[in-house]
C-alpha cells in the first residue's frame, strides 16, 4: 500500500481530540510519577476539560453545522443525468439515498466506490453486491475499486464521464470537500448530501456522550481535510 497514504491516515487519527486527549493524560501521569504533583494536575485539569468539550453536543453541532449546511437534500433527481456516483465510507447510511435517486430516472447507473482497507474484497464491490441483492441489475453498476480517497475518485471519475453532469452521493459533513475536489478536476457534480448529523436545536444542557465524540472527531477531520486539499491546491 502507498506509504504516502498511511501516513496521511496515521498523521490525521494522531491530531484528532481523543487522541491528543490521552496524549496529554499520558504526561500528566508521566509527571505525576515523577512527583511534580502541581503541574500534573493541571495537566490532568486540562486533559479532562478537552474531554468534556469534545463530548459535549453544542461543541459537535457548532463545527458540523457550517459543514452540512453548505447543500441541501436532493428531493428530486434531475430526469436528464445518467450516473450517480456512491463515494465510498459509510454506505449503509450513504447507499440507500444512491437507491431513492436511481429509482427516479430512466436508464441511470450507480458507480460503487472504495478500496479494500482492511478488508479481502474492495468496498465497491461488496457494496454493488448488496445493490444486485437488492434487484439493481449488474449491467447498471459501474465498480470503481482501486480509489483510495476522494481526490483518486475524482481522477477516475473524470476518466469516465468527463465533464457530464452526474449526480454525487457522500455524508453532508464531506459534501464542501468533495465537491471541491470534483470541480478542480473539471467535473460538474450535483450534491446530493446524506447522513445528516448536526442536530437542532443545540442543547445547552446535554451530557457528555461518545457519540458526541465521534461527531466532534468527523467535523474536524474535514476541517483538516480542507485545509490540507486548499494548502496542496486541490480546491
């Protein structure tokens, strides 16, 4: 596998809030074993106040709303496009929004996208094998199973359609990076944003819950996406 690629996944999983969260617990403990009992506890201090932003839901919901925001949820797909292309993550909350849109048109396609990971078959293809599952003939599924990220699809895709309008189905929190990346390559996508996660209104009185985390951890990981894609001149 790329050494490029596994090191932009290890660099980008080390600069999440959970893990600069234990990053910091572990040298408040460090000190605290070597007995400078003051400044490991404001260190300890400050590794528990970035867990309880990080799992609180305002914090969560204020990074991802600008995210979501950014397009709409296609009610309708265009009678006149003839690809809809799935990105890959996420597809049991992703793939059946591909499936409503497809069933709109007339002679449509899906294109199925993602590499193995840590997986033997590639997520395209398991992903097309659930469609055929589901009644999609084979002949309407095109299998994209060698990109490796957003940018890589972008490049296939361009290969495939060219400027041909398509539709573009991913998580409304990627929706900004990924249709800058399409469109710097000389696509037209139309975003079709799925797997809405900001939720409204913002409670001021919620807990703290890994759930929220996790959302935290995604709304900053695009931000870093973002900022990585602008500083390579990729959007």
């Amino acid at each position: 596998m790329d050494f490029a690629f596994i090191l932009k996944k290890i660099i980008s999983s080390a600069v999440m809030p959970l893990s600069i969260f234990f990053i910091i617990l572990f040298f408040g403990l460090l000190f605290l074993n070597k007995s400078t009992l003051k400044k490991s506890k404001k260190i300890i201090y400050f590794a528990i106040f970035i867990l309880i932003l990080i799992s609180y839901q305002p914090t969560s919901q204020i990074l991802l709303k600008p995210l979501e925001s950014s397009y709409g949820k296609m009610q309708t797909a265009p009678k006149e496009i003839k690809y809809i292309l799935l990105l890959g993550g996420d597809v049991d909350k992703r793939g059946w929004e591909a499936l409503r849109l497809y069933h709109q048109l007339e002679d449509a396609k899906i294109i199925t996208s993602g590499y193995e990971g840590n997986y033997t078959l590639p997520e395209a293809i398991r992903t097309a094998h659930l469609f055929y599952q589901l009644g999609i003939p084979k002949e309407d599924i095109i299998i994209h199973e060698k990109p490796k990220d957003t940018k890589e699809e972008a490049i296939e895709t361009k290969k495939l359609l060219g400027e041909e309008p398509f539709i573009l189905v991913t998580s409304a929190y990627h929706m900004p990076r990924a249709i800058g990346l399409f469109k710097k390559e000389g696509l037209n996508p139309l975003a079709a944003p799925t797997n809405f996660k900001a939720e409204t209104p913002i409670n001021y009185f919620s807990i703290p819950k890994g759930g929220h985390i996790v959302n935290t951890e995604t709304a900053l990981h695009e931000y870093l996406g973002l900022f990585w894609a602008k500083i390579k001149g990729q959007i």
